[in-house]
C-alpha cells in the first residue's frame, strides 16, 4: 500500500481482510483506523511490514526482545528544511522554501509534512498502533543526520536501533524480503570514515503540529481521521498561497476541536468524519 493520504485506506482495508502481508507504505491508513485495521489483521493473519524508515528501524528493533519489556520507542525526526529556525522566522516561509527538504526528496505533500513536522505527528499515531502501544510510550528525536532511523528501549536500559544511509531502497527491501535479508542494493555505512552523531528534543513551540500528533494518539477513535484530512486539505491550500505556514496546525486544531468525537467508530463513521473534515477545512478561513 503506497498510496498517498486516505485514498490508500480501501485497496490497504482489501488486502488486510484477504489475510495477505502487506507492506504498508501508507501511514494515513493506520492514522484513521489504526484499531480496526489491526484488529482486522488479527482476525485474518494479515502481516504488516512497514516502509516508513521509522517503523521499519522500530519493527526490526522489535524483534530483540519481547512486547512486554518494551519501555519506549523514539522515533527520529530529521528536523526538516526548517530546523533550527524560530517560530518568527518560519511564519513568512513560502511554500517554495518549504518544499526544499534537507534529506529526502519526495512529493510535495509529504516534503511540507516534514516542513511542519506533521509527518512525524502522523508517524506517532501510526505508531501507537502498529506496534500495540500507549501514546506516553512514543518519543520523537530530532536527528538531523537522518542515519539513527529510530530505536527501541527495553525495561533493563538497553536501546537497540537500526543505522543506515539516509535511502529508502533498504526499508522497502526488507519489507519485501521479511522475514530474510537480501543483499544490500543501497549504499552501506561506512565506519572507515568519521560519523558524527546528533540528538535534540524538537521544540513543540516552534513546531505545534507534533504536539497534536500525540494528543490524537492518546485519544484515538476519530480523531486521527480528522487531523489526516483536515491537514490534506490544509497543506492543499497553503501550496496555493491561500493559507500562512501556521495556519495549517491552527485550522487542524480547530476541526478537531469542533468534530463530534465518536470513541470506537465504524469505517463508515470513518470515512463520513474525512468527507466532513475536507468540507471544514475548504471553508475554514484564518
């Protein structure tokens, strides 16, 4: 399933329910029905193997040890073309200054995710179920030589992370290969050479699209369908100057707070909440 936004949801829905393994490249599946995906996958035997770097660092680094003795996982965050920047200097950004990504190059909806770090808000959620964790047990650190993909904490201290060149052609093979292991076609670490390691909490002040993140993590049911469609539309409108850089969180958080929250909805109370949430955010004016 690679299939941007929730136009992935039904072909994901399809192949979960068939019992196939299915490597999910699409985060915005679990994002709106994380618990009836996986519950469905339970029913059926279906595998999913991510292809999102994080969850496929956090899923390798999984298999060290049991789900119980899991403490935290810490998901990495590059940070974004506007890393390092304040919130004064961010708010005038054009949405050309925001498509240029320091590390990745990808489409230009997901290239502004990571400009407001939405995309690591949408990694949280994804997860939180995933992997069958509570929302206090996911951490994101900014790292922006985007080598550390992510790492695991067990109960007795130790981190176990997976490390590779900033390159996607590994995580989409090992989500092909799973459960063995191909010979590499991405480049390899290369520990001849100095590596220079760096780690710093993101700054929620600055980026406040992460903090909703966790807060529709913690809270689950409908609102990962809202924040997903309310910051598709969003983005849509700030690529069309028609919206300020933060006014993509602020309209997001609004819809959200103004949505009729259901805690165990159907996907039909799903899809009605994304249809919903599209409407509001096309009106929504700052």
């Amino acid at each position: 399933g690679a299939i941007v936004g929730a136009a992935g949801l039904a072909s994901s829905y399809a192949a979960v329910k068939a019992g196939k393994r299915v490597a999910i490249a699409n985060k915005e599946t679990l994002v709106v029905a994380g618990p009836i995906i996986m519950e469905l996958a339970h029913k059926s035997g279906s595998e999913l193997i991510p292809v999102d770097s994080e969850h496929s660092a956090i899923f390798q680094a999984l298999l060290a040890g049991n789900h119980g003795d899991v403490a935290k996982i810490v998901l990495t965050s590059s940070g974004g073309p506007f890393r390092g920047l304040s919130r004064k200097e961010i708010a005038s950004k054009t949405p050309e200054q925001a498509l240029k990504h320091p590390t990745w190059d990808m489409g230009p909806k997901i290239t502004i995710d990571s400009a407001t770090l939405m995309n690591k808000a949408l990694e949280v959620i994804e997860a939180r179920w995933l992997f069958n964790l509570q929302a206090e047990q996911i951490e994101v650190v900014v790292h922006p030589q985007s080598i550390v993909h992510s790492f695991v904490e067990y109960r007795d201290g130790s981190v176990i992370a997976q490390l590779s060149p900033p390159d996607m052609r590994l995580p989409i093979q090992y989500a092909l290969s799973y459960p063995q292991r191909w010979e590499a076609v991405a480049p390899r670490l290369d520990f001849k050479t100095a590596q220079h390691l760096d780690f710093s909490p993101p700054d929620l002040a600055t980026f406040p699209a992460l903090k909703l993140g966790f807060d529709v993590a913690k809270q689950g049911g409908t609102s990962g369908s809202v924040l997903n469609a309310a910051n598709e539309i969003a983005v849509s409108r700030y690529l069309q100057n028609e919206l300020s850089f933060y006014d993509i969180e602020r309209v997001c958080r609004e819809v959200l707070s103004a949505h009729e929250f259901i805690a165990s909805p159907t996907l039909d109370e799903l899809v009605a909440l994304d249809d919903w949430a599209r409407k509001e955010t096309t009106l929504w004016q700052p």
